[in-house]
C-alpha cells in the first residue's frame, strides 16, 4: 500500500528530522536521526526506510523535503 504523501521537516524543538506519513485522514509521525545537515538523498533514503518500517512503500522521488 502507498501513502498519499510523505513529507520530510526538521524539528526544531526535538532536534531531529520528522517524517509525516499521510494515508487517507490518518497521519503518521516518526522521527529518524539523519544530521540537520544532511543531503537529500539521504533523507529521501531515511524517509523511504521509515515509511517501510511501517508497512508501506514510497517512491523517493515524491517524497517532499521541507529545510
């Protein structure tokens, strides 16, 4: 199963990246320690591991990334 969209923030309050998966009306929020610095790529990677560990599959390519 596909999520409807995956976006990618820092938090600035927790210090990490958050990964917002939205499947529908519901919304997942998971955090990964990828560093404040890190590419795109690697948070692309990070995101599309997250959303699998949830039992899901994103494509890398439509996953938004907000700095």
């Amino acid at each position: 199963m596909k999520p409807d969209r995956v976006e990618v923030s820092w938090d600035a309050e927790k210090s990490k990246w958050t990964v917002r998966i939205q499947i529908g009306e519901e919304v997942i929020h998971r955090y990964c320690d990828s560093p404040r610095n890190a590419d795109e790529a690697a948070l692309r990677a990070a995101a599309a591991k997250t959303v699998a560990d949830e039992g899901y599959e994103a494509d890398p390519a439509k996953i938004t990334i907000r700095r």
